[in-house]
C-alpha cells in the first residue's frame, strides 16, 4: 500500500485566504496526504457556541455578520467563488434559525449542531480552493465516516461502525485516486444527530480517521514549527526538538508546555502511528515527530513552567504515627473536585499544589470557604500563593548519578519552594516564585541544554 498520510490544519491555518493557500501548497507539494481533516477558520466556533448559548437578536445579528466577515473575505479571493456562495449562504440561513431556536431554549444537542457548521464552512471553501488548482479534491462530510455515541458535547466515537463507514465512504475515494477533505470536530449518533467530540477534537478526528485507514503518520499543521526545548518567548535560545516521544509530550502539556497533548491524539497513540507537528506558515522549517520510542533519548528534554500555582501545607499533629489522615484529607479534597498536581510529605505535613488557572473563573476562588473549612477540621491550612511549577522533562531523571546536583547548583541562587523527584522517570518539579520563574527558566536552559 502506497503511503498514506492524514493531515489535520487547524484553525489559524484555515483563517484566511493566505493561509488556506498556504495549506493547499502543502497538500498539494505532498502526494502522500491524502485525507485532510479541517478545524472552522479562527474564531468562528467560539462564535457558534455563543449563539447555541442563545442571546438576543441584535447579538445574533453582529455574531452571523461576523461569521458571514470571515467567510466572505476568503469566498471573494477565490476564482470561482460562485462555485461556494450558494452552499454558504444556506449554511449561514440554517445557522441563523438554529441561533434563533437556542434564544428560546438551548440544549446540547441543538448546540453541537450549530457549531458543526464552522467545520462545514472551512472545508466547503478550502475544497474549492484546491479545485482550482486542479487538484483531484474532494469534499466529505465526516458525519457519514465518524459514527459516535450521543453524549453531545463530548462524543465518543463508535469504532466499529467508523471502521465500516470509513471503508464505505473513504476507501474508495483513495482507490480513484482523490484526496478526501473533511471535517475534524464532528460526527454523527445512531439516531442521525450531529455531534462533537469536544473543543479542540479535530486533532483526535485525524487521529482516529488516520488509525481506522491504517495510515502510515498524523500530520498536524498548525501555527507553531514543532516542539521546543522551552517556550522560545521566554528564552531565545530554545531549540526545536526533532523526535519526542508521546510520554514526554504529554509530561510537558501537562506541566504546561503549549504543545499538543497525546491525550488529545489518543487513537495514534495507541496504534502506534507517529504524529508530525509543524507550521502551516512555514512548513520548510520542518517540525516535531512525535512517536512512541524515538532515539536517542537524552537526560534531559525540554523546560515546562506553569504560573500562577497555589501551594496548600497541611499539618496536624495527630498525622504522627496514625493512619488514614492523607486519606481524610485527599477524600476532601476529592469531594470538592479538586485536581492535585505535585506532592510531598513529611511525617506530620503535606505540601500539595494546586493550579489556580484550573478553575473556572480567575482568583483564588478554586479554594472556596467550604473546603477550607472542611480541611480546618482535620488540620491547619497554610496557604501560600504567586508560584510557579517548573518542570524539567527528560528520561531516565531518577535512576542516574548527579542530576540532582546539576539541578542544585542551577537553582543556588533561588528559593526552591518545593521539589518533587523520584515520582517520575520523566520530570523533577520545582516550585518557585512566580516573579523568579522566567530567570529560572533562563538559567536551567542555558545549563541543561546550551
Ligand atoms: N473548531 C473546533 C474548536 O474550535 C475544533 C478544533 O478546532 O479542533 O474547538
Ligand atoms: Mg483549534
């Protein structure tokens, strides 16, 4: 079998007509992509969720004039653009009546059907767009390829039934030698709803389109040219990584590296299928592979830094040589939802840090008067506040000599607020003070990796 590759671009790559353009160079430069999945143009599906959540009618209005802007500015560039008006302007009538229905009363259903519409605009341009380069593309809607569960919102796919529709619909597309174009985001339920995997699901409809073909990789183009040994905005000397591996970019998403999470690409990660990321603007500056056991695989990889962490001590006394407080005060804290990032103990405390850009809304609120008040019950609280989490990704961390001191000497200067080692093969976390993390960060990289 000829090899076959499943690109995704996102929704800064199919914001505008440059950038559509800029995508059909890649795919048409690349004979192996052959399926391509697309996210809306930027901005357009968080215009969407704000008409399923219904508002009145002059918002409406500014909304469909808005989406209609995005829309119309790439039409208008194209040679044909009478080719898509039609097909556009009917999407924007049944997005207005459906906006107008969920200003009476919203639900999860109506609400994925509105927004499926973002994908199905973006493809249906983009579609047309490489027909005129006389490119052999063609559009598919994804709902008669992806079947899924009805869990609106956050459907999970059926993989049987996908496998099926896929060799239905998709093969033999590929047989006559056409490159399929689709939507990412969507699918459809038994019962012939729409729906959505959930914000971001386009990456994991590649994913799973690329895993139920057999496809050799996952390509996913978007704005950034791969994975860096730390964010190049906080020190300039950051380095493109060539290959990671899945564990290694899911430490660094996780502790808050802007990077693609695994999770989120969870059919290839499974399936074994190495997932390229790069910038659709710049695809010749290359990228990251991402796949399961790259080598070589060095000590240390790359730099993560999460801000804005909450550190939380408990103690009691009666912790000393008694059983059961750690889970007295984990049950608590699960009851209130409240998701633990890093900890450490001592015979009678336990530091635990929690991330305050986890909760909803900005503040402190993540630590609400209730459970505060719960854990007073079986402890002292200390809360302290203004730090941040840098994590050093690497391999192998807690079985080699000296990287503990290579650390250390590194963060002499600093007060290290907490430090978590041992727990991971593949990080040692810090904390820090949030107005000291960006020198930290500095100094680790230009010890570790310059
Ligand atoms: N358009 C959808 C979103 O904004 C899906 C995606 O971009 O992956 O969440
Ligand atoms: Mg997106």
């Amino acid at each position: 079998m000829p090899h076959l590759s499943v690109a995704k671009f996102g929704g800064t790559s199919v914001a505008n007509f440059d950038a559509m353009s800029a995508c059909a160079d890649i795919i048409t430069a690349d004979t192996n992509t052959r399926v391509v999945v697309l996210s809306a143009s930027a901005g357009v599906t968080n215009y969407l969720v704000e008409l399923a959540n219904g508002c009145e009618l002059s918002r409406r209005n500014d909304i469909l004039n808005a989406v209609r802007t995005i829309q119309f500015n790439i039409i208008e560039k194209l040679q044909k653009p009478e080719m898509v008006i039609e097909k556009i302007e009917h999407y924007l009538t049944h997005i207005k009546a459906l906006a107008e229905s969920a200003s009476l009363a919203t639900s999860l259903a109506l609400t994925d059907e509105i927004i499926c519409h973002g994908e199905m605009m973006s493809t249906c341009i983009f579609t047309q767009l490489l027909n005129e380069r006389n490119f052999p593309a063609v559009w598919v809607d994804v709902r008669d390829v992806v079947a899924t569960d009805s869990h609106f919102g956050k459907a999970a796919p059926n993989d049987e039934k996908t496998v099926q529709q896929t060799n239905a619909v998709i093969k033999p597309l590929l047989e006559q030698g056409k490159v399929v174009i689709t939507q990412g985001f969507i699918g459809r339920d038994d019962e012939g709803k729409t729906t959505t995997l959930g914000r971001g699901g386009s990456d994991y409809s590649a994913a799973l389109l690329a895993e139920v073909l057999n496809a050799n990789d996952v390509l996913i183009w978007t704005d950034v040219p791969g994975i860096y040994t730390t964010d190049p905005r906080i020190v300039s000397a950051a380095k493109r990584i060539d290959t990671i591996s899945f564990n290694e970019a899911a430490e660094m998403a996780t502790f808050g590296a802007k990077v693609l999470h695994p999770a989120t690409l969870l059919p290839a990660v499974r399936s074994n299928i190495p997932v390229f990321v790069g910038s659709s603007k710049a695809p010749e500056q290359g990228g990251t592979w991402v796949t399961r056991d790259p080598q070589p695989r060095p000590t240390f990889r790359a730099l993560a830094l999460r801000r804005n962490q909450i550190l939380l001590t408990l103690s009691s006394l009666s912790m000393l040589h008694s059983q059961g407080f750690l889970a007295n005060v984990f049950t608590i804290l699960a009851k209130h939802k409240i998701s633990v990032d890093v900890v450490t103990t001592s015979e009678v405390s336990i530091a635990i840090t929690l991330d305050k850009t986890g909760s909803t809304s900005s503040g402190l609120d993540i630590l609400s008067d209730d459970l505060l008040a719960e854990l007073r019950e079986v402890c002292k609280v200390n809360v302290e506040t203004d730090l941040a989490l840098v994590a050093i990704i690497g391999n192998n961390l807690h079985t080699q000599a000296g990287i503990a001191k290579q650390l250390f000497e590194t963060l002499s200067p600093y007060n290290v607020r907490l430090i978590s080692y041992g727990a991971s093969t593949n990080n040692v976390c810090t904390l820090v003070k949030n107005k000291e993390a960006d020198e930290i960060i500095q100094a680790l990289h230009s010890a570790l990796f310059e």
